[in-house]
C-alpha cells in the first residue's frame, strides 16, 4: 500500500515512515522542508531515495490532495506543541484546522486506510483508574490540550466517512528523535541538576517504536478497532526516581512536592503566561503529572505480538541515544555513558586492528 505521511520529520512520524517501510509499504512523505529528510532518516538506514516527496502544509489542501493521487492510506501525525501564549492561533491553526483540511482531502478519495495520532491529552483528565479509547473527549481549558481535543472531536465525525483509526499515545519518547521533545529534555535537566520531581501519582508513557509497530500493523489490517490506546507503562515518580539513579548509577535528590501544591503553582504559571510571562509549569503539566492513569493498552499489545518496550529499556536506549547525539553529557549519565564510552571504545580499537592488519 502507498501510505501518505504527514509529520514526517517529527519524532511518530520517522519512526513510522521506517515501520511501515520495513513492513513492505510505499511511502510518500508531506513535509514542508525535504531538505531535513536525510538528517532524519539516517538513523534508520534509509535516505530521501527510498520514499517519495510530496511538499506542502497541512492548511494547503490543493497540495494535500495532490499528495493524496494514488495513495491507499493516510497516516496523520502532524502537530505542534508549544506552550507559548504567542502561539495560540498557529497551535489551532495546525492541530485543529490542518486535521480538519487533511481528512476532508481524504474523506472523498476511497482510502483503504487512514490513521489519526491523537493524545491522550484529548481525553484528559481520567474517569477511572484507567484510561480507555472509549472515554468521551474532553473540555480542556488549557490550550494544547484544547487543540488536540477539537481535532479529536474532527477525527471521530469523519469516521463515519472514512475508514480512519484514531490512535492515542501517552508520553511518547524513544531514540533518534529529531525534535529532541519535552520528555527527553526533562530526562536530561534531571540528571544534569541531580534532582528529580517527585510528586503524587506517575506518568503513562509510550515508546516511540512500539508505536510505530502499532502503526504498521493499523496498515497491515491486524485490528478494525475504530479506536485504541497506544502501547505504554505506567511509571510512578518515585520509580522514576529509583530508575534514573539505577540507570546511571548516581544518587539524585529527590526534590518531593504535594500534587496539590504543584497544581497551585500551576494555576499561578496560568495567570503568569496570560499576562504574557514565559512559565515553565502550567496547570495543564500540574494535572498530567499528578492524575495521569495507566492506560488499557491490550488492543496496542495484540497489534504487536509482544508486551511493550519495558520502563528500564526505554529510559537507557533514550539516555544513550541523548549522549550520541550530544543532549548530555556522558558524566551526567553515569553508568550509561560508562558503558557507552566503553563500548564506543571497543569498536574504535576494532577498527584500529583491522587497520593495522
């Protein structure tokens, strides 16, 4: 199948352009910018040459349409996250209007397949103990969350003219990430400042190449659910805690505050960014830190054939991925970046050898 891909160069979507690339699909890319696909698609073994190149915006539904001719799926993964007030119109404008321009190019075409990334985000905040596809959409005040759930409340209209898959990640991150997003960023504060935030509750978190199986496998028709959670684990911030110092072998401070104090300060960083200050905590990350739930991921785990990538293997394949790429330093990382230099080291003296011979 010649599946079209949006977001291409963000962090789901390489990751899916080279899942559903390995699982036998065409694929065409929508981008803005072909000039960044090497770069992106590099740590996978692949280069622009092996995808075709459609350029446009999300807002341009001409070019959409165009990159649509001969496609028999749609994967739409496109977004932006800001949490900058400036940006408001530019987050509805691509979140909410582009999902909407982009499943009506393909509402009229005859897709055999079309998947919609959403967020859990859009269903936010939980009902129960546990999150699931089948939660209604939420009426977030804040304003990403607002964008992904009116582009939700979209997705789910054109599902009754278009075969589309709505799929709902938690906090994604993984390796080879070439947004290098708030997850792993707040990874490295961590273990740069050796103090972790540890609060009530924990964090749902998806690996990005779990997801990206779950993709492929949306393509090679392995469910008919109209909706699904993503693959994920639950983490909470004392574990987190303990893994980060497991992982690098360090001790961190735990810097321990009540949910309901970080909530307040949430509200007040609100108040703050609407007066046009630069906050680095919202309500909106008071409340997902806090009240996040795990999520029913089985439908996710089926599509695969295994149990998603585990919390220890995420965290050190991020960590390590960080130091290569140059986000942290090996010192920070301890352990981790021990190994690596070790390892680094090991080929160098391989390659010497075979030098020499």
């Amino acid at each position: 199948m010649r599946v079209l891909v949006t977001g291409a160069t963000g962090l789901i979507g390489c990751h899916s352009v080279a899942a559903l690339l390995d699982a036998g699909h065409c694929v065409r890319v929508f981008v803005r910018d072909p000039g960044k696909l090497d770069a992106v698609l590099a740590p996978f073994g692949l280069s622009e040459a092996r995808v075709e190149v459609a350029i446009g915006g999300v807002g341009d539904r001409d070019a959409i349409r165009a990159a649509l001719a001969d496609c028999g799926g749609l994967l739409h993964c496109a977004g932006l996250f800001s949490p900058a007030r400036e940006d408001e119109a530019l987050l509805a404008e691509t979140n909410v209007e582009g999902t909407r321009s982009v499943l009506e190019a393909a509402a009229g075409i005859g897709l055999e397949r079309a998947v919609y990334v959403s967020s859990i985000l859009a269903l936010f905040p939980p009902r129960g103990d546990t999150m699931t596809s089948e939660d209604e959409v939420a009426e977030p005040a804040s304003m990403y969350a607002a964008t992904k759930a009116d582009a939700e409340r979209i997705a789910r209209e054109f599902q009754t003219r278009l075969p589309v898959t709505i799929i709902y990640p938690a906090a994604v991150q993984g390796p080879d990430d070439p947004t290098f997003s708030i997850g792993p960023q707040l990874v490295a504060n961590a273990l740069i400042s050796g103090e972790v935030l540890v609060t009530e509750g924990g964090l749902a978190t998806t690996d990005v190449r779990d997801l990206a199986a779950v993709i492929a496998g949306i393509f090679d028709g392995k469910t008919n659910a109209p909706r699904l959670m993503g693959p994920s684990f639950y983490l909470r911030h004392d574990r987190y805690h303990a893994l980060l110092e497991s992982l690098s072998g360090r001790s961190l401070k735990a810097r321990r505050i009540p949910g309901w104090l970080l909530r307040l300060l949430g509200r007040v960083g609100d108040v703050a960014q609407r007066l046009g200050h630069s906050v680095q905590l919202t309500y909106e990350a008071a409340e997902v830190l806090t009240r996040s739930v795990a999520v029913d991921d089985r439908e996710a785990c089926r599509i695969i054939g295994r149990e998603p990538i585990g919390e220890e293997d995420s965290f050190r394949d991020l960590i390590a991925w960080m130091i290569a790429a140059g986000h942290l330093d090996a010192a920070a990382a301890g352990r981790v970046g021990v190994k690596g230099a070790a390892r680094d080291a090991a080929g160098d003296e391989a390659r010497d050898a075979g030098t020499a011979r």
